[in-house]
C-alpha cells in the first residue's frame, strides 16, 4: 500500500507539537493510535492525514530528497499500523513516539545507503536509546541541548538530525576529525547526565 505524498505536506511545518499540544489533540492522537491497534483502517486514515506532513518534513530534512522521504514515510507508517499496540502513553506524546519511528527509519536508510560506515563513524544510538529506555520527549532533549556548548551542539544536531558521519562533520565544520569526535563524546555524556536528572 503507498499513501500519497504532495508537495501540499511541504505546508505548515509547525506540526502538532510545536506549540503546546491543545489537550484535546493529544487525546484525539492517543485515539487514533488505540483504534488503529485495533485495525481500524478509518483511525489510521486520520492519523496519517494529521501526522503526516509533519513527519515527511522530518523525513526530507533527514535524506534530503522527496523520492527517499515518501519511501521512509511508507515504511514508517507501515510499521505504525503493525506496532501501534505497542504504543504507550505513559512513555511518550503520541507525536514524539511517531517521530521517533520515522526519525530511526530514516536514519535507517541513511545507514543502509553508507553500508561501509563503520559503527563510530555514527553515534546516533546513544541518543536513540535514553538510559531510561522510554523514549524522551523532544522538549526535554532541547532543553538539556541549550546546556551545551554550542560547538557540541552543533555537532550532535547535524549527527542526530541529519545524519552526518564524523568525517562530513569534520569537512563542514573545518575542524579535525578528533575534536569532532571529542565535542560527540562529551556532547553525549552531558546531554546523558541532564536527561537523568
């Protein structure tokens, strides 16, 4: 099955959360999300219809093209309809947990793109696995990102958003591939020590 994507979906990229959710979007989401678990094809309609552009906007900023976001946005909303009893709102805002699985997905394809990447080369992980194991909210992690220094920053935003190996941020950012390296891994460390506290 293949949804249709528009160049309509380019349209407000402010999404649903953010702005502080309207509780009544929150629970229509949590809705949505129970009734597709139970495989109602109308709720999972819906759900895509209002997540959808926010999620291909995320998509397209990952793999910078449309052809590949329209790909992973498939896969994601596939993996949506299968896992959507998985769901747990205890753990996450309905768009967080939606996010988070286009988010991996196509930083999934990036990896298959890049098969010869070695495992350090991304440390996208450490950020995809919280040490709570429950998915962190966004708001959180940018909240803990303003602690750092900008340069830490910086690098983990283009590793974490766009994917960017230590080498292409070593080339975009003029830096060597060892301070790097050294901002990822400090970085990670204080952004871990403020998601725990």
């Amino acid at each position: 099955m293949k949804w249709p994507i528009s160049s309509a979906c380019e349209c407000d990229l402010k999404g649903l959360d953010s702005v502080p959710v309207v509780d009544s979007q929150l629970k229509m989401l949590i809705r949505l999300l129970a009734a597709t678990a139970e495989g109602d094809k109308n709720a999972f309609s819906r759900l895509y219809r209002l997540t959808s552009p926010k999620l291909y906007a995320i998509a397209v900023r990952i793999l910078k093209t449309e052809g590949q976001a329209q790909e992973c946005l498939q896969e994601a909303y596939l993996s949506v309809w299968r896992q959507a009893a998985t769901y747990q709102q205890g753990k996450a805002a309905p768009m967080t947990w939606l996010v988070t699985i286009v988010r991996n997905r196509a930083l999934d394809m990036l990896r298959r793109q890049r098969h010869e990447l070695r495992r350090e080369d991304v440390e996208v992980e450490m950020l995809s696995a919280p040490p709570s194991g429950n998915m962190v909210d966004r708001l959180a992690i940018e909240k803990c990102m303003q602690g750092l220094r900008i340069d830490q920053r910086e690098c983990l935003h283009l590793a974490y958003f766009e994917g960017l190996t230590h080498p292409e941020l070593a080339d975009r950012l003029s830096h060597p591939i060892g301070t790097i390296k050294t901002w990822i891994r400090r970085g990670l460390e204080q952004l871990r020590q403020c998601l725990e506290a």
